[in-house]
C-alpha cells in the first residue's frame, strides 16, 4: 500500500480547508511490500517471544478494565521511563504521548503557533516542517556546511540572528545520521535562553550512538528550557506501539497538559509500554546487533568507493552516487527498498539483520560495478 495514492489533493480542493494546508502533501514514507524494507528506519528485528507474550498478558488484563478511562497521568509509566533514562530524572520530569511526533506537536501547541517560529537546520527530519504547518508555527530553515554538520559558533549565531521562539535539534540526526556535539546544545541553549526560547532536542535514536557520544540528558540539570524528546519506535523495536517520551523541567509538562487530549495515552499502550520496560534488556539485546550492522555498512560502502556519513543510528547516508534515484531505483529492482530524502547525490538505508543487510550490500555492489551508475 502506498500512502500517498490515497490523497488526492483536487478532492481538497472544494473543502474549506485551512489556508495554510491548502497545497500542502502529507508524510508520505512509501509502505511498498518488498522482501528488504530498509526505508523507514524501524527495528527490523521482530519482537523476541517472550516480549510478545508479556506485552500480550498484560494487555488482556488491561482489557478487563476498558470500561474505565485510563490512568489520565500514566503515573506508572512516567516512573518507569525515568528510571530507564536514569540521569537523576523522577517522574514530574516526564511527559509521554502516541509517538514522539506527538510530542513534538504538543511542545509545538503549547510554545509556537501562529505568530510564533520555530528554528531547524535541513536537512533534517521530514516531519518538522509538517507540524510546524499543522500548528501554524513559522517554520525557519537554518543552514548546515556543506558536509551537513553544524558547529556551535554557526548554530548560536543563528539563533542570535532568526530569534525564534523554539529551537528544534534532530541528534542523532535524520536523515544524516550523526549526533550533535553537546557543546553544540550548549552554544544553542546559551543564546536562546538569552530571549526565553525553548530548545528541543531530538534523541530517537540515542540509544544507538556510538561510543562516547553523549546525550542532552545530562544537560538537563540547570536548564528549565531544554526539552530532550526520545521514542520507543526505534531502539525498542515498537514502532507500532506509538509510545513517544520527553524528560525537560516538571513546569514544561505541566504545559503540556494545557494542550493535551483527556487521556490521551490508551490503558493498553500504557500497558503495552511497561510490559516493554519490564523486558528492556531482551529488548534492547539487538540495538547492539543492529550497531554491527550499521558499521559494517559504513566500513563496505567505503571499500565500494563510497562515502558513508558518520553514524551514531541505526542508518546510513551515503553519496557519491551519479544518479541516486537511478540506484534507487535498481535497488528496488533486486527487491531492497532504501530511502531517497530527496537530497542529490544520495540515500539513506535502514542498518537491519544481518541477513537484510547483505542483501542490501549485495545488491549495491552489484549495481556499483555491473552498471553506469558508478559512484562519482
Ligand atoms: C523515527 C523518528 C521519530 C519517532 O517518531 P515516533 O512518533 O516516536 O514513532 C522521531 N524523530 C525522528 C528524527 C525520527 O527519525
């Protein structure tokens, strides 16, 4: 099924539709059935068994209950992700919702809207201009080096210079794939909290950066206005749980609650996430796995003569490619679906088992050297 072949945008046409969503295309990653989905950036790794079984006794027991609202402060839950990401967090310093996308859109609802902006530094992730329109929040394009990474000095000069009311830092990034510095978080919280903007830090991939790398979380103590966002749909394999968490000081949940629905966290996702605590180290027993992988990856393309982003995700992006939709395409041909982000010259490939990760190699390097579409 292909998302985007169910919107027809003339159909819009007639609706009296928003100004602002006139014209406008929803998120649209394709979901083509193919034998190697490497394009979304999920956990390719299935849920072990013994996770499926928790998570499915603990939703029968939430069954018996659905009569009820559920706990509307999913307090149990707020404790038990503060006591995953540890860091001295309790739980008043956590929000959770249906994703981190959600998240973002409430952050986005409670501090920008019409009126207000929000900075961002593209390439970066999709959605952020997406919820930025659905909300009516300005949304400014910042810039990166030509190599897409982001020094301090250039990003708090930025911020000096657009004054937006929010900040939003994708680290590890989307597409690119490389994590922040923390002086970089820093220079940026130094400047925006200089004219009372909030700085977000998007970690969804935290859980698979490389050695050393560092997370905003520690920045936390001291900073009332750093929001560090993280999901459940990655590291955690369940994407199809829907379960988004932020930790920031208690007064930005206490925001959020202003814009939140009623009990807006399901009981049977609440149920569905703390079954999936309970059993993190089984979960997360393949983010090291997947670490692997995405190495091995960047350590291949480089010996095809390619040129690999570093990468502190489960994800590549990589260029030189003459033609990257050509490859794309190719790629596709031999049954491995990658992502074109739209940005020449390159793709982006989802590091998944071992298996799914040869096939990828496999046909890449057929195409390098079998065809015309050599890397440049
Ligand atoms: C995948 C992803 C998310 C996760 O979104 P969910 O709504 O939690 O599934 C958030 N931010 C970035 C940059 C992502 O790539």
């Amino acid at each position: 099924m292909d998302s985007q072949k169910s919107f027809d945008p003339t159909a819009l046409q007639r609706l009296p539709l928003r100004d602002a969503l006139r014209g406008q295309s929803p998120y649209g990653a394709p979901q083509i059935e193919v034998p190697y989905a490497l394009n979304t950036n999920e956990n390719t790794h299935p849920v072990p068994p013994a996770v499926v079984d928790a998570i499915g006794k603990a939703t029968l027991q939430a069954a018996t209950t659905l009569n009820r609202y559920p706990d509307r402060e999913f307090t149990e839950l707020r404790e038990q992700l503060a006591q995953y990401l540890g860091h001295g967090l309790s739980r008043e310093h956590l929000w959770a919702a249906n994703g981190s996308n959600e998240i973002l859109q409430q952050i986005l609802q409670a501090f920008g809207g019409p009126g207000r902006s929000v900075l961002s530094f593209p390439p970066t992730y999709s959605m952020y201009p997406l919820l930025a329109l659905g909300t009516e929040t300005a949304y400014v394009s910042g810039v990166r080096a030509e190599d897409f990474t982001l020094s301090p000095e250039s990003a708090a000069q930025q911020v000096r210079e657009t004054r937006p009311n929010l900040v939003l830092l994708c680290s590890p990034n989307n597409p690119t794939g490389t994590a922040l510095g923390l002086d970089v978080v820093k220079a940026v919280y130094e400047v925006a909290s200089e004219i009372n903007a909030l700085v977000v830090v998007d970690e969804a991939y935290a859980e698979f950066a490389l050695e050393g790398t560092a997370s905003a979380l520690s920045l936390l103590p001291s900073r009332p206005l750093l929001i560090v966002t993280r999901t459940m749909s990655k590291a955690f394999a369940l994407a199809g749980a829907r379960l988004g968490y932020l930790a920031a000081a208690p007064e930005i949940t206490d925001a959020l609650r202003l814009v939140r629905l009623p009990y807006h966290l399901s009981a049977t996702t609440q149920a569905t996430a703390l079954a999936a605590l309970a059993h993190r180290e089984a979960l997360l027993e393949n983010v090291e796995a997947i670490r692997t992988q995405r190495d091995r990856i960047v350590a291949d393309l480089t010996e095809m003569g390619l040129k690999p982003h570093t990468s502190d995700s489960n994800f590549v992006f990589f260029g030189w490619l003459e033609d990257a939709r050509a490859v794309w395409q190719s790629l596709l041909d031999r049954g491995v679906l990658v992502r074109d982000v739209g940005i020449a010259h390159h793709l982006r490939v989802t590091a998944g088992t071992e298996e799914e990760t040869s096939a990828f190699l496999k046909a890449l390097r057929d195409i390098v050297t079998h065809t015309d579409e050599l890397p440049l």
